[in-house]
C-alpha cells in the first residue's frame, strides 16, 4: 500500500492507537508491524481473532497479559554461557508464571474465543524450572534453601554476626566516656565506634575512617576483630557458593530455550490480539463480510476518529455504479465521507472490527490511492496542482479492477475550465480500467458527465435550508449544491460582503444569459438570411418559351447583384430611395448589424464618424465598414439587460478585464494594456 495514502487516510493514527493499547514491548512491535493484508484467508483469519479478542473482553475478564519485563534481553543472552543473576532469573519466574496462568485462563474460555483458546496450547509453563526458580529465589535474593553447602555457610554468618553484636554492645558501654556517640557503625563492612579524636588512646583498636571534619574516629575495637576476620571469610565462602547455584540455575534455564523463546512469541501475539480487540470495542467495531468482488457496500459507517457522535454513512461502489461523484456544501463532509471508505477498507484489511453495522460487505483492493489535501510541499517544489497530477500520475500507474482511488476536489488548483475537462478525461479513463473512483467536486460540469455516463453516480451530502447547516448525510443518486454563500454566512462574515457577492454573482447570471440569447438569435439570423439569398440565385436560372416550343437551349437571366444592392430597409425604404440626399443610418454601440459584403452578423464597436465609416467586430476582429454596406439586425435594447450592461465584456478579453480592474484598484508597475491599431 502507498505510505502516502496511508497517512492522508489517517491509518497511522490507528496503527498509533493500537500501540498505545498493548502492555509488553514485544506486542508493541507487531502492532507497529501492523499493515493490509491481500489474502483473504490470512484477513479472515485475523479478524476471527480480533472479534473473539472484543468477546473475550465484552465478557467482563480480566486477561492475564503480561508485560515480559526483561524478558527480551534474557532471551537474547540465552545459550551464549553467561551466568544470570537473582534478579534476572526471578523476573524469568515471574513470567513463567503469567504464561501457566494465560494457559489455565485459555482454557476455561474455549467455548467463548475458541481461535484464540487453542494458541494457548503452544504455551510452555516449563514447570520444572519455574519451580526450581522459585524454590531457590526469593525477593531478589537466594534463600537459604537454594543448596545445602549455602545453607552451611550462611547459618555460620548469622553466627558470627551475632557474636559481634554482642561484642560491640559490649564496648558500646565499656568506652561510653570516650565516644561521639553511643552507635555502632560500618566502614568497609566492618563494625565500629564513633570515638572523639583526643581520646582515641582510650579504646584499643584499629582506625579504620574518620569524620570530614576529623573530630571523630571511628575505631574497630580489639575485642571483635578476630570474629570481624571470621565474618569475612564466612562471607567470601558465601558469595562462591553463590555464583555455584546461580550457574546452575542459569544452566537450567538453558534447556528450556526453545520452549522460552515460543513462549515470548505467544504471549506478544496475545498482547497484540487484545490491543485490537480492545481498539474495536473503542469504536463499537463489527466484524465485516469479505468479499472476492472489488466492492464496497458500507451500513451506517463511522469514521473512527470522530467518536460514536459522528453522522453514519451509507456508501456503495463496485456493485450498481464504479464511480461515486460526491457534492455538496463546503464543511458539509463529502472529504470525511472519502477518507472513511478508504480508511475502513485499509481496517479491514489489517483484520481490525470497523464501526459498521453488520451485513457491511468489503472487497480486497490491490491499491488504494488517496488524493486528499492539497499535498503542497516546499521541500519537492510542489504546488497544489502539481502535487494533484503526481497523484493521478501514479494512479494511472496502478490503475485496475483492483484498485480503490479516492479523488479530492477535482479540477481544483489550476483554471476551471481546463482542470473540469482535465478531470472528465481522467474519469473516462478510469472508468476504462474498471477502478473503483470516489471523488468530490463542486463543479456543474463533473456532476453532469456522472448524470449521464453508465457506471457513474452523482452523490450529495445533505443541508438543511433552514438552519443553514450541513446534515453531513450522504444521499446517493442526486448532485448537490456548495452553498457557499450560506456557510460564509455561519462562519460569521460581514453581511455587507455577502450582499455585494450576491449581487456580483447575479449580474454574472444575467450577463451570461444575454450572452447565450444573443449568440443563438445571431445564429439563427444568419441562417435565415443565408438561406434567403441561396434561394433567389437559384430561382434566377430560367428556360425562355417561344410559340413553337422549347428549341434554344437554357439561358442565365442577369439579375442585380445582391452585393451591390442592399436589401430593402422595412417600410421606410422606398421614401428613402426616393429622397434626393439619402439619411445616414444611426448604429450604436451594442447593436448587432447584418454585414451584406461578408454575408454575416457583428456587433457594432464604434458608431459612424463623420464620412459614415462604422466599426465592427467580427470574430473578434474590429473591422471598418460604411455604414451603407450595414443593416440594423437586432438593436442593442434587445441583447441586453438593462441600462448598465457592460459591453467590455463583448468586446475585451478576459485579460484585459482583469488588468482594468487591477489598474483602477491601484498602480501596478509595468502593467500595461496594449491595444491593436484599429
């Protein structure tokens, strides 16, 4: 699975919960281990454990996982001859411990986790060592116990301990008067006296340490110095004795590695099991349905993350329709809804519960690929468009039936209309492969090309007009509306800035429809005129009938030439023929005319000058015609709305626009328009 896709679903996140749930350092690691699985029988086989991991606790148990402290860093010293000390082999005791109790507790709940149950079989309590252990150990230290020849020593120690107990009690009383005070201490392991330094003649000794200040000895009297010798030697034979029992013990341990090191794998196995059990019983998981289809069929899903408050989602794709076109308003969740099906999908794959109600169906995706965010990055030289295309890039890489692509606000980061086909090009393909696409868009032309491809379906997350607030349901078969202007109103902007955009985005509204009315009545007009002038040539070839019949062959008769003669004028043509000094026709700018020597409509840029030469744009072409060669088509009252209608938009190009508004905003150095000479 892609790394990147993994983290932008959030998988790391689980996989960081699942950690932080199990107890040893063992579990730890398989849980950190943890990624999707494409064999089904090993994803069953895993998520049979999870669910029976959730009843085991469901039922109120308390499992005996155990944290294996030291464990590992005994194992790995494990038959390489080193000796262990006590508090490394009651460690070992302890855990041998946990692992025959884990093994009495399995077995007593087969009937509820039954998968499970039986991996306790392979436990080895190693019964003869962790007896020996805990006969020879006992509060990090070996008892007396632990071998006869120990035991001989060390009850001739408590022996001579005693007897210089009782020495030193004795001196303690005898040199009173001479002492600093009246304890008995310890220097080098040995007992003795405080005494002040001018009566240090006073006790007879040796002088083993004296105070920082020097003003007190501390002697070792006299009469306990033969038996402080014997303790000595007493203790010497102890710690030989000790190291003897200690190599035994270490030696025994040794025999039992096999059974040691299975033993360590089991328990973490068990640790890591519980921690997914316990992660599904965080989220209220279900055990989901596997099929061999690529298909996602989700029943009241949750994204885990977001807690049992969170909104359900009914999802499908694979099984009626390949691509799910998501839409709606901004904040409403069509992103959420994107990243719980992938994120459920990589779930279940790692054989974890997912917060679905039963009856949910998942396929087996050999890639999901997520494009979620807008992936910028400083680092790579990435830009939001550019970081999009290196996703679809390594879509297309992929691409198949088995495969899962969740698309992110499509035809975002680049110009609309070029990142809109950019993105139907890229569905046609994928609907090709036979991928299973989710995305979110808020473009009109998207949610279209999903109304009327087969194997496509529009999706909407739902809003409520009343409250102004996204429902966060998603409802499958209907393309919903971004209602921006609405959640701006939420958020809290000022109202004198949602007015003004209201009222910019209906002049837009109004301008592109006169638009659309005058492109098609041009149009039409063209047609009709074109159409008139085809069937006047035709109708000028004629064959001429005298009284004995049709004997000379067919003649052209001339007619006016229809370029040199305009076509009449209405009702007032004929008083202006009539009229001595003709009157000069009255164009203004706006107004669509019939161009007679270009057979063809324009629209009139610059009204007549003073010897009657009018401009005219034509395909955008300003060109210069009189204004004879000109007739009035539609007048300019009749294209466009309203008095203020704003006729750069006809005549200037959208650049040009943006460099005016830009100027009469504020001075920008070098920004110049440059137009053609007329």
């Amino acid at each position: 699975m892609n790394e990147s896709t993994l983290r932008k679903l959030e998988y790391d996140k689980i996989k960081k919960m699942t950690v932080e749930l199990t107890v040893s350092d063992a579990g730890k690691r398989l849980a950190e281990g943890m990624k999707p699985s494409l064999s089904k029988a090993q994803i069953e086989a895993w998520q049979t454990e999870t669910f029976e991991a959730s009843e085991l606790l469901g039922s109120g148990a308390s499992i005996p996982l155990s944290a294996m402290e030291g464990i590992e860093a005994f194992l790995v010293l494990l038959g390489k001859g080193r000796s262990y000390n006590e508090g490394e082999l009651e460690a070992l005791a302890v855990w041998l411990a946990s692992v025959a109790q884990m093994k009495r507790y399995m077995r007593g709940k087969m009937h509820i986790a039954p998968t499970i149950a039986s991996y306790a079989e392979s436990l080895d309590d190693c019964k003869t060592l962790r007896e020996e252990l805990g006969r020879c150990i006992r509060y990090g230290r070996l008892t007396d116990e632990a071998s006869p020849d120990l035991g001989y020593v060390r009850r001739h120690i408590y022996s001579t301990e005693d007897k210089i107990s009782r020495k030193m009690d004795h001196s303690l009383s005898k040199y009173r008067s001479s002492l600093q005070e009246s304890i008995v201490s310890k220097r080098r392991d040995r007992f003795v006296l405080a005494v002040k330094r001018e009566l240090r003649k006073q006790v007879p000794g040796t002088v083993l340490d004296e105070s920082s200040s020097g003003q007190t000895l501390f002697i070792e009297p006299a009469d306990v110095s033969e038996l402080q010798q014997e303790l000595a030697e007493w203790r010497a034979a102890e710690e030989r004795e000790r190291m003897v029992v200690l190599a035994q013990l270490s030696q025994l341990a040794e025999g039992y590695a096999h059974a040691l090191e299975t033993d360590a794998q089991a328990m973490a196995t068990f640790d890591f099991i519980m921690a997914r059990g316990k992660l599904a019983r965080n989220y209220e998981g279900q055990r989901v349905t596997l099929s061999e289809q690529p298909v996602i069929w989700l029943k009241s899903a949750r994204h885990p993350l977001l807690g049992a408050g969170s909104m359900p989602l009914d999802a499908e794709l694979g099984m009626r329709w390949k691509q799910l076109i998501i839409t709606g308003p901004n904040t409403g969740g069509k992103t959420v809804s994107l990243k719980t099906m992938g994120l459920l999908v990589l779930m279940a794959q790692s054989g974890l519960l997912i917060p679905a109600e039963e009856g949910s169906v998942l396929g087996i995706f050999r890639h999901v690929i997520a494009d979620v965010g807008d992936g910028q990055s400083l680092e790579q030289s990435l830009s939001t468009f550019s970081s999009h295309i290196a996703v679809l890039k390594e879509m297309f890489d992929v691409a198949d039936a088995r495969s899962l692509l969740l698309l992110d606000e499509m035809a975002a980061g680049t110009d609309p209309s070029e990142g809109i086909a950019l993105s139907i090009a890229v569905l046609e393909m994928l609907l090709e492969r036979g991928s299973l696409v989710g995305a979110t868009t808020h473009f009109n032309e998207i949610k279209s090309f999903a109304a009327r491809t087969p194997g496509c379906q529009n999706g909407r997350m739902a809003f409520d007009p009343a409250t102004l607030k996204p429902l966060y349901r998603l409802e499958i078969g209907e393309a919903g509306d971004s209602h921006a202007f609405a959640i701006a109103r939420r958020f809290g902007l000022p109202e004198t800035v949602m007015l003004r955009a209201e009222r910019l985005l209906t002049g837009k509204k109004e301008q592109m429809s006169s638009a659309k009315v005058m492109d098609e009545g041009i149009n039409q007009r063209s047609a009709d005129i074109e159409a008139d002038m085809n069937e006047q040539k035709t109708a000028a070839w004629i064959r001429p009938h005298d009284a004995t019949g049709p004997s000379e062959a067919a003649r052209p008769v001339t007619i006016p030439s229809l370029a040199r003669q305009p076509l009449p004028l209405g009702a007032d043509a004929q008083s202006e023929a009539s009229a001595s000094k003709p009157k000069r026709r009255v164009f203004q700018k706006g107004d669509s005319v019939w161009i007679y020597p270009l057979k063809r409509a324009g629209v009139v840029y610059q009204p007549a000058d003073e010897r009657g030469n009018v401009i005219v744009q034509v395909k955008g072409e300003k060109l210069s015609f009189n204004h004879k060669r000109l007739k009035m088509y539609i007048a300019k009252e009749k294209l466009y709305p309203g008095e203020i209608y704003d006729l750069d938009i006809v005549f200037e190009s959208k650049e040009h626009r943006k460099m005016r508004h830009e100027m009469s905003r504020k001075h920008v150095e070098g920004l110049e328009i440059v137009l053609p000479p007329e």
